[in-house]
C-alpha cells in the first residue's frame, strides 16, 4: 500500500504497484467521426439521435455502448465489474442514471464537469490499488445537443458563438481498471482544487480552465519532484487554443517550460480550418474518447513512456451564470506509464 | 487492508480498521429548526438567505459554516484535511463549487440525489483505510427553495402539494473521517445500485427509492452475514412515511422484518401534524444533519453499538421527468458501530 506515503500539503498518491487499464472503448458521434481523429475510435455513431427520441437518452445510449464494449474488449463479463465510476454534464446526471441501470453495478456518480474522467480514474485507480474490487470502469460522456440546450441556447435559436467558444463533442469513454493484464499502468495522481480566478465568460472556458490546469501541473511536478521533460507529454482536457496560450504563460510564470510538450484533446479531436469548432472540442467525452482512442495506444505501444493526463472541467451552471457568478475550474491529474507485462 | 476480502458479485467491503469519525457538524434552516430534533443540530440559520443575494448562495454559505465548524470540532486545521467528497442537488453542484472553493482542499465532486452523503461516507472511507489520507471530509447539503428552483416551481407560484410529497430540508451536514480519535467507526459499506421500478411520480419519490433501500439493505445483510437484529437499527435517508410503509413490504416478501428497527430521517426531521410537510422531509442535508445531530451521539455514547445507515436518492432531473423518464434510486450504505478509543 502506497497510503502511508502521504506527506502534509500534498494531495499526490504515488502507487506502489499502480492498477492497469485493462480495456478502453471510444464511442464517437459523426462530427467527431470526420476529424482529425477518425480512423482512432472504436465507433462512429452516424445518428446524432442514435436511435432514441432525445437528446439525453441519445448521450445515455452512448454510455451503454461504451460499457458494454469496453467491458467485452478486456474480456470480462458484467458482473466481474464490482464499481462503476462516471459521470455527464447534464444536471442531476441523468445521462449516467439511465445510461447505466441496466449494467447493475453498483455506482458512484461523480460531476467535475468536464473533468470528471480524471476524477472517475484518480477514484477507480484507489480502489483497485487499495484492494477493494478486482475490476472496476471508469466512464464519462457528453453530447452536443445535450449540452447546449443544458448550458446555452435552444438549437433551433441558431446563435452566434464567439471565437473563444468550444464545440461540446458527442461521445463517451470507458475504461477498465484491474491489478494486470494492461499495457498502460496508472502510477499516480493529483486531485484537482477548484481555483477561481474571477473570470465570468462561458463562452471562453478555456481561460476559466487554465488556472486550474496550472495548479494541478505544477502541484504533480512539485509532489512527485519531477522536471517538465519526465514527461513525454502533458495533456489536457480542453481548454483549447485560447486557453492553451494562457496555460502555457500560467506555467511559465510558475517556473515551468511546458510548450514543447503540451497537448490539448479539445485541439486535437477537430480540424479548426475545416469543421468550424473555433477555439476546439470540450465535454466529458472529449478527454474520455481522446485518451481511449488516441493516447493509450501510444503508451501501449511504447512510443510514449509517462504522460501526465490532466482532464479540465469548467464549474458552472446556467443558474450560477445568469446569477454573475464566476466560472472557476478543476484539473485532475493523472500519471499513465507504459508498462510491459 | 480488507481488499483482499471481495468476494465476486458482492459489493460490500468489511473494513479491518475502520475509519473513525471524529469530528461532525450539522446547520440546519429554520423550519427544521422548530422540528423534534431542534435541541440537537449545532446551528440553527434563522436567515433563509444566510445573509445572501440568492438561494443558490445561501445553500453555499451552509456548506461554508459546516465544513468550517467540522473542521474545528475536529481540533483540525483546513491544511490537514486532505480531500473533500461532497455534493449538493443542484444541477453542475453548484452549491458545492461555491460552497467548498475557500477551503483549498482537493474536491471529489459527488452527485448520488439525496443518497450523496451515503456516497461521500463510502469514498471517505475507502480513502483513510486504504492510507490515502490522515484526514478527509465528506459533505452534503440541500436548500428548500434552490431545491424547489431547481427541480419544481417557482416558490411564487404557491403550487400545491400532494400527501405523497416530501419537503426538501435546509441544512448541511459535514464529516471528518480519520484513522482514530472517534467514537464511531465505519466497519463497512454496501455502496448503491440503480434501481429502476418504472415508477414516474416525482411527487412521490418516497415510492420511486424505496426498491433501491431494500436492495442494499439485503445486500448488505447477505454480504455480511448478517440479520437485521445484528443492528440496533436500520435507518433510511428520506423515504417518507409513504416510502416506509413500501420498503417494510419490500424488505418483508425478502424474508426480512425490520419494522421493529427500521427509522427514517425524513420523517425524523419535522413534526407531520404541525408543521405541515406531509410525507417528511428529504435532500441530501436531511440525512446528513439527522446522522450528525441525532445518530452519531447516540451510537458514540453507546446507546446504540451498529446501526446501518442509508442514504436513500431519487435520480431524476426537470429534464427527464419533461421527457416522461422514469425516477429510479439508489442508496448506499453505510455500517456505524460505537467504539470505546
């Protein structure tokens, strides 16, 4: 056990033997399906309604097929999952409800906004690392549709969106923890701190994110006494092009040179030119699919040997925000090495 | 470390330690405040505002005074807690972001309905016995009118109620969990499966949980071999006496009678003939105030030696009862017995 390892002022775990991820699933929506990232994912759902007869159900229809894939790819059946961790953006999480009821595994339900599969693995990873389950998912997903009628305006009211805004993607991804028989090993983590630095813009989340992102990047350096360059990459969630530059100062400021390292999900799932998402994609299932499609399989691989994978959610409600409150963030790290067993 | 302990298909984990809670604390509204258990809340806010510019932030101004308050009563300082696992009922846990952004403390986002102190427990516990953390806290709060905001009408509209329904209490109950220095420890958790009835009454969501608390109260009693005379007694979060009389059927055609020690903070909390709530009360402060206030002294002066303590959560949204969903629960729940340190 690695808790005796906790030293005061820090909120790092550094795991001693570190849980594996032992399957991944992508579930993409169509816009997703024609970007940069296409040929990574799992599936491509064609239907934005995929199927049912609303937006939330569509999200939940995505979360099942998520489970069940990622459940069936590392070769487990239902009830070997003895917890569920997941979460959505949508109020009182009903995405996540009625997208895993009929799974039967018992849940806990977790909102970091766009963070929350950092969240559900830092969790996920505790338990199994502490011996409580054998195996355990980690899940988070969003939807377009779903997000903008839960955040900003009705669809059909076609408004305008600043430069500054991100595109919510449609998708989920699941993971599956267990003690062995991954390629990717989680070695640490830092929870989050939410950091509010005053910002009021939703339609500019990424810089509400940075701050957050900064706090957790330099935290996980500081705790685990690493340098920048003891990380291949260094990937966040999605805070964008707009929030990436404020990011990259943020740290800069802390002492910290991250530019030639650093990586954004919401940057990389769409092609700014081409797909009209301006600063980028963002939602749960943004760093969730990301990570599933694209940044496992590179560590799987051994082309990357230790990434540090920070989801970033933007906490704000459309009641906080016609209240004038502001929009502080939460980054959750995560340490993902290679392992070759 | 009890992990090794998991059998496959059972949910529950056995603690060897068992985390102690050493420190709690319960602010409660006004109208719980001229309830049976009056006497025993450690505040008492006359201000519905809390001295705030909306319900939103009064529900915020709770959590601050309760987290604080636990906290001294821990004879802790803010710095030696290490994570925070609480929640709230409002869309994107609003209140909590708000609420819990002062305390610089690593936060785990949690959203389980009226069961999230049930979850917050789980994880806390999870957390000190594994030796992830000296000290953690668990949190959950609700607000009659954010509640009434968030989920029905505009309190304006003077909406009647039926019999059925519950009245969500103002208050948030705070918890320190710690390795030793209590008088209570958690020995084991039983943590929730959705359960989904096809019930569609929100305005009877006692009805809607109470198959979700049978669930994991037999879970429980299969898990741990026990009978429900191993417990002194067998207390819900926010069944209501409409949902009591359910789960006493329910836990009956299971081959169990708990009727003799069954007890429910929702019908704890208020005085039905006076005060007018009809079926009890319910939110996720109701069984948190109810367990700081009235449960924990009792077990910690050994009245009482084991109790299992549910947190029971109806999981709907405006949303998905506008779109004809159904509310299925969940409870998770939690193992208290005396100890003499």
């Amino acid at each position: 056990m690695t808790g005796s390892k906790f030293q005061r002022g820090k909120a790092s775990i550094a795991f001693e033997e570190g849980p594996q991820i032992i399957g991944q699933a992508s579930v993409a929506g169509k816009k997703e399906g024609e970007g940069p990232l296409a040929a990574y994912f799992d599936v491509i759902e064609p239907d934005p309604m995929v199927g049912c007869d609303n937006w939330e159900a569509a999200e939940s229809a995505l979360q099942k097929e998520a489970a069940d894939l990622a459940i069936e790819k590392a070769g487990l059946v239902r009830t070997e999952v003895r917890y569920l961790f997941a979460g959505d953006l949508l109020g009182q999480l009903i995405a996540t409800s009625f997208g895993t009821v009929d799974l039967e595994i018992p849940v806990f339900g977790l909102y970091g906004a766009c963070s929350t599969i950092g969240e559900a693995l830092c969790l996920g990873a505790m338990t199994v690392e502490a011996g409580y389950a054998e195996y355990v998912m980690a899940m988070a997903s969003s939807h377009f549709a779903s997000a903008e009628k839960q955040f900003r305006f009705p669809l059909e009211y076609g408004n305008q969106r600043p430069l500054s805004t991100t595109w919510t993607i449609t998708g989920c991804g699941s993971f599956i923890l267990g003690k062995r028989g991954g390629r990717v090993r989680i070695t640490g983590i830092t929870p989050g701190k939410i950091v509010d630095m005053g910002l009021k813009d939703s339609m500019n989340m990424g810089a509400c994110m940075a701050p957050a992102a900064c706090d957790t990047i330099c935290r996980n350096l500081e705790d685990f006494g690493r340098r920048p360059k003891d990380y291949d990459k260094i990937i966040t969630g999605d805070l964008g092009e707009v929030g990436q530059k404020i990011l990259l100062d943020f740290v800069k400021s802390r002492g910290y040179e991250i530019a030639d390292r650093h990586m954004d999900c919401g940057i990389e799932i769409f092609d700014k030119e081409s797909q009209d998402t301006h600063s980028g994609g963002s939602g749960c299932g943004c760093s969730a699919i990301v990570l599933a499609a694209y940044i496992l399989p590179k560590l799987a691989s051994g082309e990357w040997k230790r990434v540090l994978f920070l989801p970033t959610g933007a906490l704000l409600s459309s009641t906080s925000f016609n209240e004038g409150q502001s929009v502080p963030g939460i980054a959750h790290g995560v340490v993902l090495e290679h392992c070759s067993e």
